[in-house]
C-alpha cells in the first residue's frame, strides 16, 4: 500500500489519527484523534476551540467527530507541525465497538411536545433533576442540534459542567436544575471555541444562578471572569447566588470598581456586609497602572462606570479584558450608539470570550451589531451589518434560529399557555373620557398653533434653514423652540393614566375580593415634574416621551421652602408648563447652557392668554397617580372592613397626601418586597425603580401565596423594561401563575399606544424567540406597518386641511426615510388628540378598513404585508441545489450554503368559473347607480358641490384664492387636489363591472376582470379615491379580491382597461382554464442559511418570509420565491466573503462591488489587463469606507477627483481582497459568474486534508 501525506505535529509523542467504530453509524463512525503525552495548556485550550472533546484516558485523548481536519486549522494547537509521508495503515486505527462520542438518547434534545402556540415542552440534555420550563417552538429543534454538538465535543453534559466546575455529580445537582446545567455547559463550550454566547432565558427562570456558575468555572479554569451588570445593587444579587452554590470561598475579595459599592446579604438589622468597598486610592492604583490587584479573580462594575469616552476606566476595562472572561449581566443596557456600548466593544475585542446575559437581549434588530462576538468573522461585513441593522422581522427570526443552532443564543421560557393580557376598556367612563378629551383638543391645537409660530421665529434669527447649517458648522449662535412633539406625547401620556386611576382601582379591589393580590404598574412617578411646577420655574428641558422615570434620581433630601409651602400641582399646570415652554425659545451658545429667551410677539401673548382661559376651564385632573390608587385601596378597605394596606417601590423622595406634600423615608427594597410577600402589604404600586432584581411572584418559599395580578396602569415605553416588569410576578417556583391586564380608556388615541406597543413586542419576540407573534400580543386592531403607514399618507395627502389642522408637514426632505420609520401612520396616530373625540373615531374607524382591505388584498397577490405567512397544505421536497456556496471557515451553521429547495403539494383547486364570474359582474351592473346612461349621477353632483371647499382647504399663504392658485405655473396643493378629483371623476366614469384589470402578483402580471366598482357609504367622503372600492377576480382565484381606486393611481403596476358592453368572451373563457380538482403545485423556497437567504432576496428586492409544513407535520422556514422568477434565479446576482471566489471572479472578466444597495456609495474592482482597478465616487461616505489605513496599504493613494480610483498589480490581488474584507466589506458579482464561484469553492473543500483512499 503506497504512502500518504500525513502530518507530525512534532510535540513529544502526540500524533493525529483517523479512528473508525464498527459499532456507530454516521456520523459518529469516523473520528479524528489525537493522543500521546499530557499536552501544554495551550494546546489543549487550542484543541478545545477547534471541537476537541479531551476524553478521560491516561495518556489523555482528543477526539472530534468526522474524518477529516485541515492543516492550517491544526498548526493553532501544533504551531511547529510538519508534513511526512506514512502507510496508510498507520494513519487509521479501527476499533469494533461505539465512538465515545456517540451519545444515544431516548428523547430528543430541546424538545418536540407542543404545549400551546408558541412553546415546546423544553427537554434538557441534563439527566439531573426536573425540568420546568418551556422553549420557543422555533428555536426547539435548533436548541437541540447545539446541545447534541456540545455533548458530541464534551462528552455528556452532567459530568462536562462538574468537571469544569470541580463539582462531583451530587454536588452539580444540588446547585444547577437541569435548564441551568444546559446552560452553564453551552456557555463553557461557547467559551473553549472563543465564541460569545447570550443567555435569554425568560426573567425568573434563574440566570443569576447559571452566571454564578459560569464565573466559578471561570476562575476553577485559571482565568480572571470581569462582570458587569446594570446596578450595583445587582452585585449582591450575584452573591447569593455564588454562596449557594458554595464559591464565595474560590472566588475571594472581587474587585469592585463603582466607588462605595460594597456586597452584603439580608436586610434591616440582619444586614451584614460581605465584602466592603475598596479604598479609592487603592482602585485609582489599579486604574492607573492598568492592572489588577494581586490575587484578584472577579472584577464587578455597573455600565454607568463606562459611559465617559476614552475614560480612563474604560481603558481600565479594556486593558484588564486581555486574556480574561468577560460576563454581561442585563446586556441590554450595554447594546446601542452610546459611550458605553463603545468601550464594552473594545474590551470585547481583547476578552478571551464574552458571555452575555439577558432576557430582552435585542429589542430590535438594530440592537444585534452591538453582539458582533456571536458571529463568524465574514458575517461582521459593513453591508450584512446594515440588513441586520434595517431590521425586519424576516432577518430577526433567521438569525436568532441560527444562532441557537451555533450554541451562541439559549432561550427558555415559562409555560405561557395560561398568560394573556388582558384589555379592560373603561365602558362606565367612557362618555366622561370623551368630554375631556373634547376639552383638551383646541387647548392642545392652539399651542401647536403657537408651537410653529416659534420655530418660525428660531428660524428667522438664525437667517433661515441654509444659513443655520452654516452658522452650526461656524458654531455660531443657534436659536431654537420646545418639540412640540415629544411634549405633546407626554402631555397625552399623563392625561391618560389620569384618566385610567378609577378603573386601575376597580381591578385592584376586584382583585383583593377575590383573595389576589394586585400589583399595578406605573412607569413614571411624576416627581421632577412635581417639583418644578411647585417651584414654578418653568426651566428644564422640554417635556419628552424619554421623561418617564421623573423621579428616578431625585434627591431623598428634607424638601425645600418652596415645595413645602406649595398645593401640589394638577394637570392644569402640566398643561400650563407646556404653554409656558412653548413661549419660550432657547439661545445655544457653544460651551454655555441654553439661555431662555421669552417670547413677547403681542398676537402670540394674545393667543396664549385665550389658552389660559380655556386650561382654567379644563376639568381637575391628578397629577399624582401613584398617591391616588394607593388612597383609594385603602380607603376602599376601610368601607369594606378589610384592612387592606397598598405600598410602592419607587424612587421618590416626596408625596401627596390630604392635599399636600409629605417627605417620604428613604425606601428599603428589599423590606418592601418581604412585606409584600408576607402579607404585610396587600397592594403594591411599582415604578421603573422596581422592573429588575425583585421577587414579587406567589413563591412556594414565601408566606402569602396568593394569586398575583399585574396590571398596567401606565405601559412602560421601552418595550425591555415592559418585560422585565412581567417577570416580577412570574418567577420560577411560584405555586400558581399570575394574571396580567392593561387598561384603556377607549380613545383612539389609546388604542394606538396599545398597537405601538404589539408591535414593539413583536419586534423584540423576532429576536428573542424566532417568532414575532408572542402570547403577549394584545386583541386591538394594530396598524402601524408599511400599509398603514401608506393608507395614512394617502388621506392625509387627499385632505391637506386635515392634515394642517393636525399639524403634521406632508413636504418631508426623505421621503424614503418617512416610509422606512412609518412617519404617516405614527403622526397620524400620535395627533388623532388634536381633533374632536367623534372625529378621532371616525377617521381612525376609517384607516383601519383601510388597513384591512389593502392587506387582504396584498395576501391575495401573494404578499404579505408583515411577518411570515404560511403556506397552506403539507409540501415535500421534490429538488434541492446550491444557489449560494457556503463558507467553512464559518462553521458548520453559519458556514452552510443557501439553497434554492423546490417543493411540492396536491391542492384541491376550486377556483371561480365564468359563469361566477358573469354572474357577480350582472349583478353588480344592476345595482349600480345610473341615469340613463350616465354612470353614479348623485356621486358625480355630490363631487362638483365638494370640489370648491376641497380646493379652499388645500390653500396655503402663498395664494389669495383658489383661482390665483390653479394658474399659478408652480406645482402647488391647491392644483393637486384638482388633479386628484378630476382623475376620480374620469375613472368612475370608465370603470364598470366586466372592464379589464392588470395587477402585479406571484406570477408576475396577473390580468383579470373588474367584479364591481362601490362608491362610498357617506357621501361626504365621495370626493376621496381611498373611500370607492373595486372588487375583481384573476383565473385561478377561489374569491373576489379588493382594493381602492386610490391604489390604482399609487401603484404604477395596477391598470383597468375601459370596456363597453358584456364582459370580454376570451377573458372570461381564461376562468374556466384554470385547472381544478386535485393539481400538483411547485414553488421554490431559499433556504438552508437562513440569514444569507434573507440576505439574498433583500439585495433582490424580493421574496417573503414564510413557513411550510413538510409531510411530517414539521415547520420549516424558507424565504419564498416569487413565482415570476422561478426559473430565472441562478441569473441573479451573488454575494461572497471569500477572497478565493472573488478573485475567481476576477480572472473570469467580471467584476465585483462592495454594496448592492447604494451604488453611489460602493467600490467597484475589475481586471484590466495584468493590474487591478479600484474605484468609488468622491463621497464622504464611500471616502471613509474604502481610504481606510488597511486598503491604502494595498492601493497607496486614490487619485482623480469627481472618482477616485486606484491601480493595483495583479499579483497583490488576494492582498487587496482581504483589505477590503479587513475593512468590513463583502463582495457582489454577477449572476453569470455563480458557477465560478461554486468552482472556486469546491476546489477550496478539496484542499482539505481528507482520509484518502488506500492506492493499490
């Protein structure tokens, strides 16, 4: 038998081998492993990251599943290994029984018995203990391929984290459950492949426990573990953990950095300090030198200590980082465009590992670039990173699935089959709630009024818009008004939990009756602003939305004369403050305070002196919610006989009492939380002071067990604190499970706070679970997408005085951007508090069938509109090929290929015949409105009575009159209302039941027949396109389709064909074409790398996220294909990261880009003869892109002006390509050059050395 290449790894007697079990099947019948003498450290910690399972055999072995192994991946753990030619024979050992790393289960891992919609019964990998938890149904089966790998790598989990935690087995499971021991041990093998992961298990399923393990595995493994989290507070938190798990000793004094912060256990006079604060001098010492105290193990500091750029703690940080373990607690906080979230990146970058841990990891998208160390080197390019950072529900879900299935993501949950919120709308109060909001419209129009005319007035002084640009760059002076809009969100936020304390109490009391105990949630506390309004001061900054936790930081000092001696204010003075701001402009002078200015424009002072008439009108309104609710439980108690007591968790430092001010004791959290689990407090109040650390759930270790209620009072605005605040009463180990409500006033303006916060939940459960739909959705009508935004933007652009009496500018400088943020439908929304209540409702009854019938007839045509639709029916695969080549430095998830899979089904057809067809389009024809001849005659007379105060509502003061405006040469509102009407008019005119209709759907364009054409119910609204309705059928349709006549003229793909007389024979014969009874279906789906997929049909501009079910009843995710380009796709363009298939590209006469989205701002490299062209456009973006100090060292300087460009040999080519990616950017290529690509590709696996075949 010949000789083969082989390696020495020339490290004593250690030597690399193939080894094959005769009792194991694939894959677990061929191994690579290494043995001989004990290893050095680093070679082992090596072998760990490349998936070396280190088995328990004297010498020690190493082992790793599959036949092959690749040179260069080897020399990390043998830097001196040599290439030597040896017998096959004694390249391969055979042994007759099973590979020790083929672990057989009874049941699969992660877990496949569905408990409701949304979760699987979770199955540990762990033998220890019982599970209780449950897991996201799309991350179940990813979860359970990660931990399979882990125990393939480590061996069984149980003796994996007891070895690395210098546990026996009965100790291990008297500290971790079995959900805990999966986790530490996912995390630890995340570690040992130099691999961040992030722990997401729901709030109160016990990740403190699973990050105490993970710390003492840290420091039992040689290495120093720096923890930082949200609080100080949270270190102690840490503590008890690590005393029950008996490491306080292992770990000794940790080294903390927050000045006067110190760890303690118990309360009251039972409080005893553990380890005290550090001498600051000492922690300056240590600061400055950059390094750590002898003997220190454990570092502990909050994020706040990071959040000065280039700090010297953050320095500190990075410094110390090197060759550590870093452990992020409640990661969220560190996740964003902030100082901190900077500084934490760059000790990342030095850590050894980073452990993350979070239950609201990534609230968006946007939020996943700050986790750069959960993913492969190729997938932190510029151009990925932006899809990630565009957000989308598609790229959420993808993404959060494979990094589960990397072992990088573990999520868990509690069973959340009994959990819905519910929403009370307030029937009793609601005529009361009208009337006030009737009464707060005009006071909040006129200082929208007075609003614009300020920021007219900044404007002027700083010489218009251009001339403030300047003076900003000259940084000059710079005037400016209040936001209207954030102060108009608070405003309207207090006044409507004000609105809400009666029924917030109601549900409290009807709670205690039926022996619960509530727990009612407000956000804010209302202090700061309290204060300032006593003191009467008017400064500060203007009201936002962000102003939610006023009295978060407020001094717990004695209070001042001022407030004292004050009434407490009302909203009346909430609505006089934001008058009182909104007359006073603000001067900014670089390196000063803002200084006020008062406004003293006499019309202005008239106008706001009406306001004030009309505030002093108003109803009395609390401004103290928190006081109100906990009176009145009591007061309630007292008539009931019961002596309820209601508490709060706040940080205020004040309250009301009688009608005044009375200074509160300095709050003891965790007293408070004891008295309230005793049964000492019956009702508690909490505030964003209370969302994280606490234990408010009916605990079996606690006194009072009965059934929590959690209400919403006020939602919190950040949607992560939202979920912390549920996971205060819904914890591991309680006896029964809480019931959740949120309360309505039943205001329009309501009900879209409440849709605003469906689809901040639905984001953030994309990325936490792999599913936006979630069991907290809550039942309102929710339209805040692309199709309500668009509905939104189509009235108000059909009614410009509406939109002028809302004050929303339709003349916007991005128009994409509006779109992309939803802009119409947010506005829209967010200003329904400026009209009349009966106008409110109507106009939002409105959007809302607007919103309906656009979307069904968007899922009609094949598109849906949000998330992933699913297909109907059950599919098998019928054909399978590579549409992109995958990447196997990325690892065996991330690194697979995306495939272009066709899938088959037999759909039992029913679809509209002719005779349907003709008999929907007579019908119609019969009902409809005529005069002789003469089509919708009322319609038409009612439009020209409208026309003239149309025309007169979209004047603007650049005209005197309408008349003046229509010959006015300029485009203007006044001649786009005229085209809009005149348009309808002729459209009704030719539109009729049996007239052609071309549509853009799945099959490209689609041609049917108009069914009918329905003017609107009232007459009021016949003037607006989005209010007449046409219903229409293509072949093949099993129903009626609709739209608007107003999605005619907006989308450029719609067309109806006039036509006189019956309907067309030949088109009505297409209908009884389309096949029926049983028929074959075939569709295509991207799939495989599910990030690349969504990736590649983004750059397409096309395709959709959806679900099919295969003939097993097994759910996939894929992204679906339109049907008009399922024959065309491998002619698409294509996107690598590796340099070899780039350069191949290269060779072949093609040519490459850096960003398929902007071409304006991408860099395009070509052959041209023996050299290499680099050019981009003379734009700052691309300048800082591409002139980076990487690439300059490729390509020297770029010359030429209007385009840069740059020549580079041949022969530095693969040089300059992984410049480029260096930088952060991938590579584009024509769809013709995908089998080039896919050459250069496979000719790369083959370099691999592999376990060649015995010659003869």
């Amino acid at each position: 038998m010949a000789d083969v290449e082989w390696l020495d790894l020339q490290c004593g007697k250690a030597s690399v081998k193939v080894s094959r079990f005769g009792g194991s099947k694939a894959p677990h019948d061929r191994a690579v492993t290494i043995g001989g003498d004990d290893l050095p450290e680093a070679t082992r910690r090596a072998l760990a990251i490349l998936g070396f399972r280190e088995l328990d055999t004297r010498p020690p072995t190493y082992m790793r599943p599959g036949g092959t192994f690749r040179l260069q991946e080897l020399r990390q753990a043998f830097p001196q290994l040599r290439k030597i030619k040896l017998p096959f024979s004694e390249t391969r050992v055979e042994h007759d029984g099973k590979s020790p790393l083929d672990i057989v289960r009874t049941q699969p891992v992660g877990g496949s018995a569905r408990v409701n919609r949304f979760q699987i019964k979770y199955e540990p990998a762990s033998k220890l203990g019982t599970p209780i938890a449950t897991i996201p149904t799309n991350l179940a089966a990813a979860t359970g391929q990660a931990l399979a790998r882990v125990e393939q790598r480590n061996g069984p989990i149980d003796q994996y984290v007891a070895r690395r935690c210098a546990w026996s087995i009965a100790e291990l499971a008297k500290a971790l459950s079995p959900e805990q021991i999966d986790a530490v041990g996912m995390a630890l093998d995340a570690m040992d492949r130099g691999q961040g992961i992030v722990i997401a298990d729901a709030t109160g399923l016990g990740k403190g426990r699973v990050v105490a393990a993970v710390i003492r595995a840290i420091v039992v493994g040689g290495s120093t573990a720096v923890f930082i989290t949200e609080k100080e507070n949270l270190f102690s938190d840490l503590y008890r953990d690590i005393i029950d798990i008996g490491s306080f000793d292992l770990l000794g004094r940790p080294f903390i950095l927050n000045d006067k912060a110190e760890i303690s256990e118990g309360d009251g006079d039972e409080r005893r300090v553990l380890h005290g604060a550090w001498d600051p001098q000492d922690v300056q010492k240590a600061i400055k030198s950059g390094t750590l105290p002898d003997g220190v193990k454990l570092v502990m500091a909050s994020y706040s200590q990071f959040n000065r750029k280039g700090s010297p703690k953050a320095e500190f940080l990075r410094r110390i980082a090197r060759g550590a373990r870093m452990v992020c607690d409640e990661s969220h906080n560190a996740v964003g465009d902030s100082n901190t979230s900077e500084a934490l990146g760059l000790a990342m970058d030095e850590a050894d590992s980073v452990t993350f841990s979070s239950a609201t990891f990534a609230k968006n998208a946007r939020n996943l670039a700050a986790y750069r160390r959960l993913f492969p080197a190729s997938m932190r390019s510029s151009d990925l990173m932006s899809v990630l950072s565009s957000g989308g529900q598609a790229i959420s879900e993808a993404l959060s699935q494979m990094l589960a299935e990397d072992g990088a993501y573990l999520r868990r949950e509690h069973d959340l089959s009994g959990i819905k919120i519910e929403v009370i709308e307030d029937n009793v109060r609601k005529e009361r709630n009208r009337i006030y909001a009737n009464a707060l419209s005009p006071i909040l129009g006129h200082i929208a009024r007075l609003g614009r005319l300020a920021s007219g007035m900044a404007d002027q002084r700083n010489g218009g818009k251009e001339a403030e640009q300047q003076g900003a760059k000259r940084k000059k002076e710079f005037w400016y008004a209040a936001n209207f809009g954030s102060g108009l969100a608070a405003i309207v936020r207090q006044f409507l939990t004000a609105l809400k304390v009666e029924l917030v109490v109601e549900d409290a009391i009807a709670t205690l009756e039926a022996d619960g105990k509530p727990v009612i949630v407000v956000e804010s506390t209302m202090e700061s602003l309290m204060r300032e309004l006593a003191a009467d001061d008017g400064g500060g900054d203007e009201l936002t939305e962000a102003d939610t936790e006023f009295g978060a930081s407020a001094s717990e000092t004695e209070l001042d004369e001022t407030v004292a001696g004050a009434k407490p204010p009302d909203f009346k003075d909430a609505l006089r403050l934001f008058l009182d701001r909104t007359l006073t402009l603000r001067r900014k002078v670089p390196n000063q305070d803002p200084e006020k200015v008062p406004i003293e424009d006499e019309e202005m002072i008239a106008d706001a002196a009406r306001v004030r008439a009309l505030i002093d009108q108003f109803p009395d309104l609390s401004l103290s919610p928190i006081d109100d609710v906990r009176a009145a439980i009591e007061r309630e108690g007292e008539l009931r006989g019961k002596s309820w007591k209601a508490d709060e968790i706040s940080a205020r430092g004040v309250r009301v009492s009688d009608g005044a001010y009375i200074q509160m004791p300095k709050q003891d959290r965790v007293a408070q939380v004891a008295g309230f689990n005793s049964g000492r407090f019956d009702a508690l109040v909490i505030t964003r002071a209370a969302s994280t650390g606490l234990s408010l759930h009916s605990s079996e270790k606690v006194k009072d067990r009965r059934r929590r209620r959690m209400t919403e009072l006020q939602i919190p605005a950040n949607v992560v604190e939202r979920m912390q605040f549920f996971g205060r009463v819904n914890r591991r180990g309680q006896v029964s499970v809480p019931s959740f409500g949120t309360l309505s006033t039943g205001l329009p303006m309501e009900t879209r706070n409440l849709a605003l916060q469906n689809n901040k939940m639905a984001q953030m459960s994309a990325n936490v679970t792999g599913s936006a739909e979630n069991a907290t959705a809550m039942e309102v009508p929710d339209i805040i997408d692309q199709v309500g935004n668009e509905v939104c933007r189509l009235i108000l652009e059909e009614r410009p005085g509406l939109a002028d009496r809302m004050f929303i500018a339709m003349k916007l400088p991005d128009p994409e951007k509006a779109a992309t943020e939803l802009y119409h439908v947010n506005k829209f929304l967010s200003r329904l508090i400026l009209l009349p209540a009966d106008e409110q409702e109507q106009l939002y009854d409105e959007v809302v069938r607007a919103h309906e019938a656009t979307t069904r007839d968007l899922i009609a045509r094949g598109r849906n509109p949000r998330g992933a639709r699913e297909l109907e029916g059950e599919w098998k695969v019928v054909d399978r090929q590579i549409f992109e080549p995958g990447d196997a430095e990325d690892g065996p998830v991330f690194g697979r290929p995306v495939t272009v899979t066709t899938l088959e089904r037999q759909r039992d057809a029913r679809p509209l015949r002719s005779k349907d067809i003709a008999a929907m389009i007579e019908a119609a024809e019969e009902a409809l409105p005529r005069n002789g001849t003469d089509r919708f005659p009322q319609h038409k007379a009612a439009i020209a009575k409208l026309r003239p105060r149309i025309l007169h509502a979209a004047l603007s003061k650049r005209h005197l009159n309408v008349e003046q405006a229509l010959k006015d040469p300029r485009d203007n509102a006044v001649k786009i209302a005229e085209s809009r009407i005149d348009q309808l008019v002729n459209q009704i005119a030719m539109w009729r039941p049996g007239c052609g209709i071309q549509v853009h759907g799945e099959d490209g364009v689609e041609t049917g027949l108009v069914l009918e054409v329905r003017p609107p119910e009232d007459m009021a609204n016949v003037a607006l396109p989005g209010q007449w309705t046409i219903r229409y059928a293509v072949p093949g349709d099993e129903r009626p389709r609709t739209m608007s006549a107003a999605a005619v003229k907006q989308d450029q793909g719609i067309e109806i064909h006039p036509w006189r007389g019956p309907p067309n024979p030949v088109a009505l014969a297409r209908f009884d074409k389309a096949p029926s009874g049983m028929v074959p279906e075939r569709r295509k789906v991207l799939d495989g790398n599910l990030v690349r997929a969504v990736v590649a049909a983004r750059n397409q501009k096309w395709g959709s996220s959806v679900v099919w079910t295969d003939d097993t009843g097994h759910q996939h995710r894929a992204m679906l294909v339109p049907k008009s380009k399922q024959e065309s796709l491998h002619a698409l363009d294509g996107r690598t990261t590796s340099p070899k298939a780039a350069l191949a590209v290269l060779q072949a006469g093609g040519s490459i880009t850096t960003d398929a989205d902007s071409p304006d701002d991408r860099a395009e490299i070509f052959m041209d003869g023996s050299e290499l062209t680099v050019t981009f456009n003379n734009r700052p973006k691309a300048m800082k892109a591409f002139q980076t100090e990487t690439i300059l060292a490729i390509t020297g300087p770029f010359g030429g002006s209007r385009e840069r460009i740059a020549r580079v040999p041949g022969k530095r080519a693969e040089a300059l390509l992984e410049a480029f990616l260096i930088s952060g950017h991938a590579f584009h290529y024509p769809g013709h050059h995908r089998s080039t690509v896919a050459k250069a590709m496979v000719g790369e696996e083959h370099a691999e050395i592999s376990s060649p075949s015995p010659r003869h």
